[in-house]
C-alpha cells in the first residue's frame, strides 16, 4: 500500500511541476511577442498537390524540371517532376549499401545537382562526389572535427560550418574540393564553447547574389557574408527574441562526454530558404495581430531584403493534412513545399514583394 501511495505522491509532485512550467514559464505564444506582421495580398495563386504513400524526409535537390526528396529508405531518394505531374520515380544512390558501411557514414547529407550528386559525412568528416550512373566517385576526408551544415558555393566550393577544436565551438570555413584547401572565417560567428548548440541554424547559398546566409533557430540573428568569410552583416528576423533563451551543459554517459542543451529548445527560426537577395524565414511565433487559429491553420512565411534586413511582409500557406510545411525551396516563382506525405507546388506573385522592395 506505502508503494502505491509513494507512486501516486511522486506522480502528484510531477504534475505539479509540469503546470507550474507551463503557466509561469516563458513558453512561445503564450503571451504577446511584440511584433507584429503585414501580410501580402494574393501572395500566391494557384497550387498543385501530390499525395506520396511513403513518409518523406526532405528536399535534396532541384532542378528546372525536378525536385529531389529523400525517403525513410536509406539510400533512395524519389525524383518528382516540378509540375507535380506522373509517377514519383525511385532512385537508388550508386554503390551506397556498399560503401556506407565500410566508410562507417552516419548524420550523412545528401544533396543532388544533377547529374552530380554530394553526399556529406558531417562526423567522419567527408564529401563524396559521385554522380547517377556511377561513371564517378570521389571522396575527400577533412581535416579532424565534423560538421552540421553545408552549402554548394560552387562546383568545388562548398561552405561548411566546421567543429573547431581552438574554441570548441564551430565556425564557418571555405573548402575546395579540387585542392583539399581549407579556409577558416575571419569573425563571423559568435562561439561559446559548447560545440555549436546553441548557435545552431540553417545556411543557405544565394546564386543570384553570390552571398551566403545564416539563420539562428534559437534568436532573431541573422548573417549574410560572401564566400571569401572576411566580413559579415547582421541583420534581424521580425520577432524581438534578441537573446538566447536556451541553456547548454556537458552530459557524461560512461566514458563519453557530449554537450546538449539542459533547457527546453524553442525553436525560433524553424524553415527558411534564400533567391535573389531575399530571405524567406517561417516563425514558430506567432504575431500579437494574428489569432491563434489563423497562425495554427497556416504555415507562415516572413520575407525580408537581405539589402537592408528590411521586412517586407508575409503570405500563409494552409496546413495539408493537418500538418503545416516541413520543408520548402523556391525555383523561379514556385514555392514547393513538403509535408510529411504530400508535396505542394505554389504559383508565387512576386510582383508583390518587388513592389515593397
């Protein structure tokens, strides 16, 4: 009977603990956020839609004709048509069950340039160069520390943000496949020791600008830089999270010691992608002249001049299925968006944001 009544007190004191961080702690959208959004009007117009049976990870890849998406099979990856018309078609990547194993490969991103394709080991650390039928296969091992992001700057110049261990933190490097030449930034990133936790985001290359852009997921900061990683401007997402709510500590677990963060991580910054000089962010909060079901029936898009950092504005895009976007990129002016089981095409008017520029 003691053992129950220990349970049932336990379980109690939990609860307790649960409400009391969910009412007085400092949770998104829980209160007013201090900004506010002005949407465009007829920001897009018409939409194409495929339903997908098998569960889809992300878009790896586009091209004028096709985008690319990775399934939950490894190794395979689905090549749709851009016009969402026909029959998805399954690639499998060349020699992958062979040499993913023997090269011991795992947080592997993949990213196809057709009819190249990059696959990058972000903890052996390494990049493969190979293509669809197999013709190539190069491989380059980096110098000691992983990496978490990348982006093709070039067809041997890919930016890397790079584990260093002098600050125990990651950076921004510059790394030529051809000559295996690796170039550390010039004070671009703000480290703090804790492996690149809590300065974790998304990196983007801009072609049309040659610039590259870094988004926080965890604040409003923003970094735009060239691929020479001399300079940076700084710019703001149009939320008011200018500080680091998330705290991160060292864990021990037998001989292994990690960093990880030992506060919730609240996402601030969720999805984003960069053409023409302008960032497309999707917010997890939500504006103070919004209601709560309009932002919960929609995935909401800010767009900002990365000129200036100025906001533009921002266009909803409904939830499908009950889900709001997981993944989307922008080719001319079609937003595609993926969603656990489907893929949307968007028709975007970008008449409108030249408008504002």
């Amino acid at each position: 009977m003691k053992s129950y009544l220990y349970v049932l007190v336990i379980f109690l004191l939990a609860a307790c603990v649960i409400l009391a961080v969910f009412y007085s702690g400092d949770l998104p959208n829980t209160h007013n956020n201090g900004f506010k959004r002005s949407y465009f009007q007829k920001a897009w117009s018409n939409s194409k839609e495929m339903n997908v049976p098998e569960t889809l990870y992300g878009i790896v890849g586009m091209t004028p004709w096709n985008v690319y998406i990775s399934t939950a099979t490894e190794g395979e990856i689905l090549e749709i048509g851009k016009d969402l018309l026909g029959k998805p078609k399954k690639i499998s990547l060349p020699g992958f069950a062979r040499w993913y194993d023997s090269l011991q490969f795992s947080s592997l991103s993949i990213w196809v340039d057709s009819p190249r394709i990059y696959l990058f080991a972000e903890n052996k650390p390494a990049i493969v160069k190979t293509n669809f039928d197999s013709s190539s296969f190069e491989i380059r091992i980096l110098p000691p520390g992983g990496f978490s992001r990348e982006a093709i700057a070039g067809p041997d110049c890919f930016i890397l943000r790079k584990f260093d261990p002098r600050v125990t933190d990651q950076i921004f490097v510059r790394y030529n496949f051809s000559t295996g030449r690796l170039k550390k930034e010039a004070n671009i990133s703000e480290t703090f020791g804790d492996g690149g936790i809590i300065s974790d985001g998304q990196l983007h290359f801009d072609r049309v600008t040659q610039k590259l852009c870094y988004i926080y997921y965890y604040k409003n900061l923003i970094l735009s830089f060239d691929t020479s990683l001399g300079s940076v401007n700084k710019f703001a997402s149009i939320d008011t999270t200018t500080a680091f709510k998330m705290r991160t500590g060292l864990v021990r677990n037998g001989g292994t010691t990690a960093f990880t963060n030992i506060t919730p991580a609240n996402i601030i910054n969720r999805l984003n992608y960069v053409q023409n000089g302008l960032l497309f962010n999707m917010s997890t909060l939500k504006a103070d002249n919004e209601s709560d079901k309009s932002f919960a029936d929609n995935s909401v898009i800010d767009v900002i001049d990365l000129k200036n950092g100025s906001y533009l504005g921002s266009m909803r895009f409904p939830v499908y299925i009950g889900s709001t976007l997981s993944q989307f990129v922008i080719s001319g002016d079609k937003l595609v968006g993926l969603y656990p089981h489907g893929i949307i095409s968007y028709d975007l008017n970008l008449a409108l944001l030249r408008q504002r520029q």
